[in-house]
C-alpha cells in the first residue's frame, strides 16, 4: 500500500494548516487524481478532520505500496491526527493504533501514549517503527524532525528492553497505561516477524504533553540505566545518540530556567499586587459596608492562593531542573569514560599486528649475548627470517632473562631489565613485530621466576628485598594479589580448579587460593 497519487510525482508530504477551509478540501478531494496527497492538521471542528479523513482514503485505495520514508512518517502524522479528533483513540487502516492513556489519579506515576503494530501491519525494520513514532511526535508535541528522530530511537529500545516485563511498568506507569498491556505484547520484540498484533510501545508522557513542547517525553524515563547498557553494549557504545540526548536534556534545562525566571517575575508581580490590595483595604475599609470588606477580603485570599499553588509549581519546576541538571553530569561523565575506552581499544588495535604475522613465517629466538664474571648470561630476545636466515630484529632490552617467552593477548611478556645492570627484573610487555616495550609492570621480580599464564592472569616471583612472594598481576601488569607466606625463588608453580601449588621457603608446599593468593593448606613431607 502507498501514499503517493500515481497521476502526480510530487513526494508526500504537504502539511496545511487550516481554519476555514472546507471549500479548498473538496476542491483537494475532487482533484486528488492530479494533485499530491496531503495530510491536514484541522482547527476547526469535527467536520474538517473528517473530511481530511475521506482525502486520504481516497489516496490510499489508489496505490499499492508505501516505502518511502517520508510515506511512512506520514504514517504516524495522520495516527496524530485520528487521536486528536476521537480524544483519546486513533488508528491508521488496521495497520497501527494510538492509544492516549490519562488519569489525574496516581500522580507519581506517568501517563503514556501507547502506540500498537496491529495484525495487518506488514513493517519489517525497526527504521520504519521509529519513522511511524517520528511522525507522530512531531505532530502530537510539535517537536522538531530531528528532535522527533532522536525520541523514536530511544522509544523503541526503551520498548525492547522492557519487553513483557509488567512488574516494571506497573511501578513506573497509572493502571490506566497497564491496564491495556500483557506479557505477550507490552513493548517490541527484536524480531520483526513478532510485531504485528504483539506490539504496544509505551511513551512515557510528562504533565507538559497536553501543551506540547520539548519536555512533553520523560527524557529521564526514556534514557533509564537499563536503556544507557543497552547502548553501550553497540560496538560503538550508542556515544554519538547518547550524546545528542545529553544536549537535549540541556536544551530541556534551558526551557526549564527561562521557565522559572518568567515564574518569579509572575509571583513577584502578583505579591505586589496583593500587598497593595491589601493596603487599599485597609485604608478604604472604614467607608465600605462589610459585605463589600468580606468580598474584597474573598478577593485578596483568592490572590494568596494562587500564589501559593504558583510558588509550589515554581519549587516543583525547580527541582525537576536540578535533578535534570545532576541527570546530565552523570551521564556527560559516563559518555566521557567511554569515549577514553574507545579510544584505548582504537590505540591497541592499531598497535596490535595480525596473528599471522609472528605465527606464521618467523622465529622468536632468545639469542644468548655474553656472560658476566659471575657467570649471568645476558640474552636478547630476537626475530629470525627462518627462510633467509636474516636477523630482522632485536629488543632494545638491557637483558632479558630466564629462557621463556609468552604470547599473551597479541604481545610477547618476559622477565627483563630496561637499562642498568643494577636494576631488578620486572615484567614486560613487547609489541611482537617490532619488539618494542608496550608496557612494564612496576614490581621487582626474580629474574629466573617461572611465569604462569590462566585465565588472563600472570603469576610470577616478587622480589621484596630479601624476600620472595608468590604474586598475581592482571593484563595491564598491575599487582591484584600476593601471598602472605615466603616462597621458594626457584619453585615450580602448578594449578588445579581454584587452588595453585609452590615450594615455600622451608621446603614445605604451600595451596594457595588462585584468586587472591590466600593459604588454604600446607603439604609437608612424609
């Protein structure tokens, strides 16, 4: 099905804005064979909604097909338009519904617009959905296309996360919005064959949605933790959508402020008023009769009231700015957070080479530079072309030591020293195509500790002056763990399930827990 004349090639659609014009709409309806279909937001009576209503009937039986983007926005703009003629219900061609669900009662609860896919709606891309929920938006609120956009998006995955899950929206939205939702159908299903006939997408609507305007949505509900995770489990963590809303939920501050600012200069204006009402009282009070003091009175407490239920509006309108305030540092942080993570996974993945390059066709080699009078051997680690048995590369390391090397998440880790022969070994991370340090931990180790790889953990030697101990580092080579108890330097390190096995320092076998390193027993010998 479409909405777009097969006589005409304009696109749709042309919105009008009428107040008297029954005459222009039946010349429309009579010319619709020649003339783009259009879509007419009444103000003027039941008569001219209608009559709108039989334009696009008229327009709809004649194509086949809408595809076109603007078509299906336009969708959601004549849902608008049904709603607002009937009250509270509207529907488009038993494809799509509206229901408008209000109740003065529950007022910490919201109310909601509930858009439905009904059965013989054939929309197969969450694009279209958020297209059909853009233009009702924009023609129920007045918010603006991109605007509109940004709310579609965050509607519908706030829909999908909270697919089914009535004992959150029971505690978020009046009965009158649950009252018309069940596990089968409350929000979107990820899978588009699901929709049609099991889909009501709750928008969550502010005390500002009969008046339309930028804080007509509950922005805080829409952008919910759960919804932020959501996002943040994209590839690209959802940061440029997250962003926009933060710079809307600004503009909604903003509107707030202003809002405030006109409120104050209002109260302070009508306090003037009332105190010289009441002065003129006073001073008139002994010339009037006392039907005429009550009634004046009556006036002057009429005044008082209305200031009062202004000045709790103004501390309402007030606090909801704060709470929005402290709501856009948090999130301005969070996205801040974020965007450095993307930027170290950028970083690492730039300077990480492609497994096949030190996999398959070189040779790691730790080729054994000199010996000391002591008898240390200095060693350098280094990159063979084992077909034309050419150095590529050496390590620019002091000395590295021990005769092991580990591949470890696309790096190479070694015991090694950096420069001076005075130094201790520490643990170091090299790039694997160029052998240049990546990162070294901060801990003195044993230079010939055995070095034990699992579950993403290095376990190694520590040296802490004339101690050793057993320790655990993470991938980034920060210390998480080290045992209470002196080890043996040069023990064996084994693990089974949850505990790790090393010598201690009298010969005894420690069990350690594998976690943090704690003693659970000690093995002596018979």
């Amino acid at each position: 099905m479409g909405l777009r004349d097969p006589y005409c090639s304009c696109p749709l659609p042309l919105v009008i804005r009428v107040n008297r014009a029954e005459a222009l709409l039946r010349t429309l309806a009579e010319e619709l064979p020649r003339a783009t279909p259009m879509i007419v937001r009444y103000a003027a009576g039941s008569s001219i909604f209608s009559l709108c209503e039989t334009i696009m009937s008229k327009a709809l039986r004649r194509v086949k097909r809408i595809d076109t983007a603007e078509e299906i926005k336009a969708i959601g703009w004549l849902l608008a338009s049904s709603r607002e003629q009937n009250g509270l219900r509207g529907s488009f061609s038993g494809k799509y519904s509206i229901i408008r669900a209000v109740d003065p009662e529950e007022p910490d609860k919201f109310d909601a617009d509930i858009i439905s896919i009904d059965e013989d709606a054939r929309v197969d891309h969450i694009d279209n959905v958020r297209r059909v929920i853009a233009g009702y938006l924009e023609a129920s609120f007045g918010y603006t296309a991109e605007d509109a956009r940004l709310l579609a998006l965050f509607t519908t995955i706030y829909n999908a996360v909270f697919r089914g899950d009535l004992e959150y929206l029971s505690q978020k939205y009046k009965e009158v919005v649950t009252e018309h939702l069940s596990r089968e159908d409350a929000g979107i299903s990820t899978k588009y064959f699901e929709w049609p006939g099991a889909t009501k997408m709750v928008i969550p609507l502010t005390e500002k949605a009969e008046s339309g305007g930028l804080s007509s949505l509950s922005t805080s509900e829409l952008t919910e933790e759960s919804v932020i995770e959501e996002l943040r489990t994209a590839e690209d963590m959802g940061l440029e959508d997250r962003k926009e809303m933060v710079e809307f939920k600004e503009r909604e501050v903003e509107e707030g402020e202003a809002l405030i600012e006109k409120a104050e200069e209002s109260i302070a204006a009508q306090k003037e008023a009332e105190a010289e009402a009441v002065k003129k009282l006073a001073e008139e009070a002994s010339r009037l009769s006392e039907k005429e003091i009550k009634e004046r009175q009556a006036e002057i407490d009429k005044k008082k009231a209305e200031i009062e239920k202004a000045e709790a509006e103004l501390a309402k309108t007030d606090r909801a700015v704060a709470e929005k305030e402290e709501e856009i540092k948090k999130e301005r942080e969070q996205i801040i957070e974020d965007e450095r993570s993307q930027d170290l996974k950028a970083q690492e993945a730039a300077s990480a080479p492609e497994k096949a390059d030190y996999y398959s066709d070189k040779l790691y080699y730790l080729w054994v530079q000199s010996r000391g009078k002591a008898g240390e051997i200095t060693r350098n680690l280094t990159i063979i072309d084992p077909f034309s048995e050419a150095t590529l590369t050496s390590s620019t390391l002091a000395h590295v030591y021990g005769r092991s090397f580990y591949f470890f998440k696309n790096m190479i880790l070694l015991l090694a020293r950096e420069k001076s022969s005075r130094e201790e070994a520490r643990l170091v991370f090299l790039h694997p195509t160029t052998l240049e340090p990546l990162k070294w931990g901060k801990e003195d180790m044993y230079g010939d500790s055995m070095v034990f790889i699992q579950g993403g953990f290095i376990y190694g030697v520590m040296k802490q002056g004339s101690d050793y101990r057993l320790a655990r580092f993470d991938e980034e080579l920060t210390l998480t763990a080290q045992s209470d108890q002196r080890v043996d330097k040069d023990s064996f390190i084994a693990t089974f399930g949850d505990k790790l096995y090393i010598n201690s320092e009298d010969g005894s076998v420690l069990v350690l827990n594998k976690n943090d390193l704690s003693q659970k027993a000690v093995i002596t010998a018979e």
